[in-house]
C-alpha cells in the first residue's frame, strides 16, 4: 500500500509541474512572445507612381504612360539640335526588377524597386536633329512612365 501511495503522491507532483509549466497557472500578466521567423509578405508600396515632370528650359517632346511591361516604342516628335534628356519613373509589383531604355543612340537601365518609386534620367548631347525612336524593356510586373524632353530654345 505504501507504494500505491507513493506513486500517487509522485504522479499529482509530476502534473502539478506540468500544469504550471504550460500557463495553466497565474502567468495571465506575462505578454506573448513573437514567431521570431521572417515574414514572407512583401510590404506594400510606399506612394504612387507619378509621371516625370518636364523641368524648367525644356520641352516634351514624347511621354508615354502609365503602362506595364514591356513597350515595343515610339517616335519622339522632330527635336532640334541640343541637349536630350530621357526621364522613367518605375515601380514594381512584386520583387524589384529591370527596365531597360533603348534608343537611337544607345541605352540605360533602370532598378525599378517594389518599395518606392524610381527615378532615372539620362542626359545626352543630340548630334542632330530628326526623330528618335524608344522602346522599353521590362517585365509585366513594372508600371512605368516616360518623357524625352529637350531644350527650349
């Protein structure tokens, strides 16, 4: 009989301490601790996506967007001789990915992030004038504006 007992007592103190260590007991003051695991959820977009602002001295001579992707291009109206600018605004939806700018002369690209608003301008002497044609190069997951503008004379 004294080890009937024995064990009673024995088995009451084993799930008595298992009660008081998974909160049964009086921890009702002590705050959750957080998953410390990363969070997969991206953050939403910090603003929106504006279109460049033709700056002071210059003229547009092509805008286009807002669009999404890629962009087989168009013609800039005939520019006269001076200096060119090239203006993209991108954000991305998802992961941060590459818009690349093509034209006559050449191409630049663009880190177009999925936080905020990118902004890139390539400056560039025009040799002469006539028309210049752009395309854009991006995945669909961009949205992106344009603006070529030159000098006002």
């Amino acid at each position: 009989m004294r080890t009937s007992r024995t064990a009673f007592f024995m088995a009451a103190a084993v799930c008595a301490l298992l009660t008081a260590c998974t909160g049964g007991g009086g921890d009702a003051d002590v705050p959750p601790v957080p998953d410390a695991s990363p969070s997969t959820v991206e953050p939403p977009p910090q603003g929106p996506l504006t279109a460049p602002e033709v700056d002071l001295g210059q003229k547009e001579v092509l805008a286009e967007g807002p669009r999404r992707g890629t962009w087989r291009g168009g013609t800039a109206a005939t520019h006269p001789e001076g200096d060119l600018s090239i203006t993209v605004h991108c954000l991305s939806r998802s992961n941060p990915a590459d818009l690349t700018v093509r034209f006559d002369d050449g191409e630049f690209g663009a880190p177009c992030s999925n936080l905020h608003q990118t902004a890139v301008t390539n400056l560039m002497e025009a040799a002469s004038a006539g028309k210049l044609r752009i395309t854009v190069a991006t995945e669909e997951t961009v949205r992106w504006y344009i603006s070529v503008q030159v000098a006002s004379g």
